[in-house]
C-alpha cells in the first residue's frame, strides 16, 4: 500500500513532481553487513563493514573463486536468498517516505541475479520503501528518470553517458569513485537538497 500523498506547498506553490531512479544495494539496503554476517556464521571469519574497501569485496575479502562461486552460496542462506535478509540502511526508508510525500516518484532501479527476484519485490514490500516501479536490470539508464541515486562504479558512467538531460548522484561509498558528470552526495539530506533544488528548477521553468 502506498502511503498518502500531498504535493508540498513549502512556499505556497505546488512543486513540481520529480522521477527519481533509485539504487538498493549500497544506498537502502545495506548488503554488505547482510552478506557478512552470514559469511562470519557459515565459515568462522570476523569480518565487519571496515573492512569493505573494493566492489569486487565479496570475492577479494572471501575464500571464493570468483563472483559465480558467491551468488551459489548466497542464493540460500536459511532458505532465502542474501537479499531477502538484508536490513535497510539507517534513515534511507524514512527518507524515501519523505520524498514521496513530497510528490516525487520513487522508480527503484536494481541490478539482481535472477535467483532474487521474488525476494527483491518481497524486501521492498516488508520495508515499507514506497517503490512507484521497481526495475530489475542491469542498464538502469534504459529507465527514464531526472535524477539517479546510486553507488555502483560500473552503473553511474553509463546512466551519466546516456541521460545527459538527468542529474546524476554518485552515493559516496569506499568501494567507488568521483565520476565526470555525476554529482557526489553523501547522505540522504544531500540527496534531498539535490531534488529540491531540481525541483524548484523545473518550477522555474
Ligand atoms: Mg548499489
């Protein structure tokens, strides 16, 4: 169920509603405590979030081969995929809540092996993240959005190379870097100014 809805009137103007295609992994859920705490139980290890420097963490940081060697192991964990155990990252849902309320359109874009689909539309459900679509893909700019929130190094140049009329955010995490045309936030509040500074923009014509 989504939540109600009442466009803002902050300053007695109706702001513009504003499309934002929104990351999971590394921006609302926090995957790499989720995968690391199931890795710690299973193989004796005491890894904790620190350690998480590079994306290609779950096979650098673990006794695994290689990618294809992680998701075997992460597609069951107590009968669910890695995803479906994940917790949100603090504050991320509630200001999700907040954006939406303001009017805005939360479209989430997520990249996801197949084997999580079920349990990415079941996280988004129990979280209470109020998705308007959800998108699970690997070429997140094929969805049409005016502003990008996410943290994938390989991800952010392509929504910046092929939406050139959208801002893009780089979510500022260890494991990427500055990207020519990407806008770096480090927060939710940050992402927030973002949009409404879009926002006001778009009111402005
Ligand atoms: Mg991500």
């Amino acid at each position: 169920m989504m939540p109600h809805r009442t466009p803002s009137s902050s300053a007695g103007y109706l702001v513009p509603s504003v499309r934002l295609g929104v990351d999971l992994d590394g921006v609302v859920a926090d995957f790499t405590s989720g995968w690391m705490r199931f890795y710690n139980r299973d193989f004796g290890t005491s890894l904790t979030n620190e350690d998480s420097k590079r994306w290609n963490d779950v096979v650098e940081l673990t006794h695994f081969a290689d990618i294809d060697e992680f998701w075997e192991w992460s597609a069951d964990l107590d009968g669910r995929s890695v995803f479906w155990h994940l917790e949100p990252l603090p504050g991320a849902v509630d200001a999700l809540v907040g954006l939406h309320r303001s009017g805005h359109d939360i479209v989430i874009l997520t990249t996801k092996p197949t084997f999580a689909v079920e349990d990415t539309h079941e996280w988004i459900a129990k979280h209470g993240v109020p998705a308007d679509e959800i998108h699970i893909l690997e070429d997140k700019w094929l969805v049409d959005c005016d502003v990008y929130l996410d943290d994938g190094p390989h991800i952010l140049p392509g929504l910046v190379a092929n939406r050139p009329d959208s801002l893009v955010c780089r979510y500022i995490r260890p494991w990427n870097r500055p990207v020519p045309g990407a806008v770096d936030v480090r927060n939710f509040d940050e992402f927030r100014e973002v949009v409404d500074r879009q926002a006001a923009q778009d009111a402005d014509g």
